[in-house]
C-alpha cells in the first residue's frame, strides 16, 4: 500500500513540525485534504493556533476554517503521524556561521518518533549534504532505524515568500526529493495533493538543497550589484531608480533594486553556502562579497544622513531621526533578522537621537530583540526621516505630510524610491 494512498485515505496521517512562517501554511494546506498533526514546542503558540489565531500574523481566522488538523506539543501525540514535514528555522550566529540546533533538536523529535514505513521529508534551508550528513545519524541513532530500510528521507526546499498573496504554495512549482526512486515519488504525489503549480523531481536530496540555497544567493548578489551601483551613482548625484528604469526597457535586464537586506533568507541562505564551501577549503569570493555590501548598507545610510544634518546643523548630540518601518520587508510583522535594527544602532553610534515608528511591528518584540521600542507618536521637529520599508500604510504620504515633521533642513531618505518626484520642499535622497 502506498503512503500516498494511506494519507488520502485518511488511514495516517501527516505531521508538520515547526510552525511558523513556513510550517503553519503548509501543515493547514494539507488539513483541508488529509489529516493533520501540527506540531511546535511553543506551549503559547499552539494555543494560539488553536483559537485560529497565527503568530506569525500571515493568515487570516479563515485560513483554519474546514481543516483537519490537531495542534500539538506532545511527543505522544506527535508518534501518531506516518509522514513527517520538518520545517523548522536555519539561522546564523552573530559571527554568520550557521546556527543548526534547530534542526538537530527536530531531527532528535523525529529519531524519538519514527516508526518502519515512515516517511520524514526536510523543508529547512540547509547547505547540501546537511540533511544526509547532519540530520539523518540523528535520526538513525536515537531510533535505531535505518533510512531506505527502514524508513524513507526527502527533502523539499521551502518557498513561501512572507506577506506575498499571489504566489502562495499552492501557485510556486515544489521541488522534491527522496533518498531513492520510490521515496521520491511517493514524495511528489504527497505534495502535488496541494501544489497546483506541479512539482519538480530532482535526481537526489542535494540537488534540491543545493537548489534553494543559490534561489536566495542569486538575489543576495543581484541586489548587492545594486546596493554598489547607488553608492557609486550617487558620488555623481544621479538617481540610481531613473537608471534602473531607463535599463529596464531593454528585454534582458534584470530588474532588482537597492535596499537594506534582512530577513532569514536573502541575508541568511548565502552564509550556509560559503560556511559549506569553506570547509572543503573553498573561500567563496562572489557570494561573501556580496554579503559583504549588503551587510554594511545600514552602515552606509546612516553615515549618508548623519553628514546631512552635520552640513545642515552641525549638531549631531541634540538632532533628532525618525525611523519609518522596523520590519524585515514591506507589509509583515517579521522583525527577524531586520537591518533596520542596524540602521538605528548605526545612528546611535552618532549620538543621534532616534524614534522609530512601524504600523506592522511590535513595540516589545523590537525591544527584547534589538533594544529599542516604538514610538506611538512621532514628534514634528526631525532633522532626518528615513522610509525604510515601502509599508503600504506609507505609500499615500506627500511632501506636506513630510515637511509637517521636519526642520526646514530635514532629509527625507527614502530607500526604496518611493516618493521620486514627489518632495519638494525638503532635500531628498535614496539610495
């Protein structure tokens, strides 16, 4: 009997573990065409997701509706499911080497677990050869089975793209794999149960690690060609985003623009490459240096506005910096790994005072996690404001609205362009 055949029969069940960003969406996915057992260690956030509520604040109340799923943080109940989706968290330390105890904690849950005839598929962005090499002797050793005899491995990259509407799992083509050719069919029938856009078999389970982690490696580069391309532009005062359009007419160019790289992909993935590649004894030249520029812009912008305001008042001690958007990227709650936080520490580092305003972030989180809080209402007297995220909230602002906050010398630094042509009265700069 297949497993796929047993899931739509409702005779086993799926287990998602780890339900955040990546694992809550696909875990009630699968709830609406078989059952289901979310699984989180967070006591807190089960019983939100319980009451229909998701922590993440990506999916709406309605999103639980007609769902068969059980939320969990029982090991017990956990042992119930026959196929298990690994979706936890890979992030980097402080000193950008890749923080793995998250999915060696998940693979130890999976080895306390699995039974003969299971399936365990991985979803966390890894370097190729971790799910082989580094999670699978885990699981091994604390169940005392064997992959392919046992029970089966695969590996399926994630690509749920936080606050986006329009390509959702359901419309983003799955890459898949498996340990041999049975896994990876049974595999990509399991997925193709909520993947409308179809899947992609790759021949092994480090083809598709090796997959997704140069999905985000590419952009980190591109983006970082862009991040150069506007500190070299504006040495000669010509606006990096009319450029870009202007490149744009032409039928092959790429269209990426400058910004601030944060969140736990673009300025994450890359690092778990180069750390992989250094221990082969390869120093990934192209990718560090992109992470390099990327990683330094927040540094580049507040030096950028603090010389403003010591051309314009002299006094960097008393001036004051308004700080628009905290999150990672436009239009989520997400703060993880925001370079916004290192936007303000640079500030700081000035002696300027800063307020930072954002209509998605949390106040509380901003403070355990970075040390600064948000204020409810700004003040009107700002030598500086900085738009750092194009939030939707932001998108109808003018050049009144702007000059209503700021001193007669204020800078409006708008990252992202989104005001070009628009103030008037204030001097204005992007990157």
């Amino acid at each position: 009997m297949s497993m796929y055949k047993d899931l739509v029969d409702r005779k086993e069940k799926l287990a998602v573990i780890g339900l955040g960003y990546v694992g809550l969406p696909i875990a009630l996915e699968f709830a609406r065409k078989i059952s289901v057992i979310g699984f989180d260690i967070n006591e807190k956030r089960i019983d939100m997701m319980k009451q229909g509520i998701d922590p993440s604040n990506e999916l709406e109340k309605e999103a639980f509706k007609g769902c068969d799923i059980t939320f969990t943080n029982s090991l017990d109940v956990l042992r119930e499911a026959k196929f298990f989706i690994v979706a936890v968290p890979t992030p980097v330390d402080e000193h950008n080497v890749p923080d793995l105890i998250p999915v060696q904690k998940a693979s130890e849950t999976i080895g306390k677990v699995v039974k003969k005839g299971d399936y365990v598929v991985f979803e966390s962005t890894v370097y190729p050869g971790c799910t082989e090499e580094d999670c699978l002797p885990i699981i091994e050793k604390l169940s005392g089975l064997k992959n392919i005899t046992d029970f089966k491995l695969g590996y399926s990259p994630e690509r749920i793209n936080p606050g986006d509407k329009n390509h959702t799992l359901a419309t983003i083509v799955k890459v898949v794999s498996g340990c041999d050719a049975e896994s990876l069919e049974e595999i990509a029938k399991v997925y193709e149960l909520v993947v409308t856009a179809g899947v992609h078999r790759a021949s092994c389970i480090k083809v598709a690690e090796a997959a997704k982690i140069i999905e985000n490696t590419q952009r980190d580069l591109n983006i970082a060609l862009m991040n150069e391309l506007s500190i070299i532009f504006n040495m000669m005062n010509i606006n990096t985003y009319e450029v870009l359009e202007a490149a744009g007419t032409k039928w092959n160019f790429l269209k990426f623009q400058p910004g601030l790289v944060g969140g736990h992909c673009i300025g994450v993935d890359p690092y778990y490459l180069t750390y992989k590649a250094s221990e082969l004894g390869y120093d990934a030249e192209v990718i560090l240096a992109g992470r390099n520029i990327n990683d330094n812009m927040a540094k580049y912008v507040a030096k950028t506005v603090v010389q403003h305001i010591i051309k314009n008042s002299g006094d960097v001690k008393s001036s004051k910096v308004l700080v628009k958007g905290a999150t990672f990227k436009e239009n989520v709650s997400d703060i993880r790994n925001s370079k916004v936080a290192d936007v303000v520490k640079a500030l700081q580092s000035y002696y300027v005072n800063v307020d930072v305003e954002d209509p998605h972030a949390d106040s509380d989180e901003l403070q355990h996690e970075y040390g600064f809080g948000l204020v409810k209402n700004p003040g009107n007297d700002y030598d500086a404001v900085i738009v750092t995220v194009p939030h939707k909230d932001y998108l109808a602002l003018d050049d009144h609205y702007f000059a209503g906050i700021t001193k007669s010398h204020g800078m409006i630094a708008d990252l992202k362009g989104i005001y070009r042509n628009k103030i008037n009265n204030r001097t204005y700069w992007s990157l």
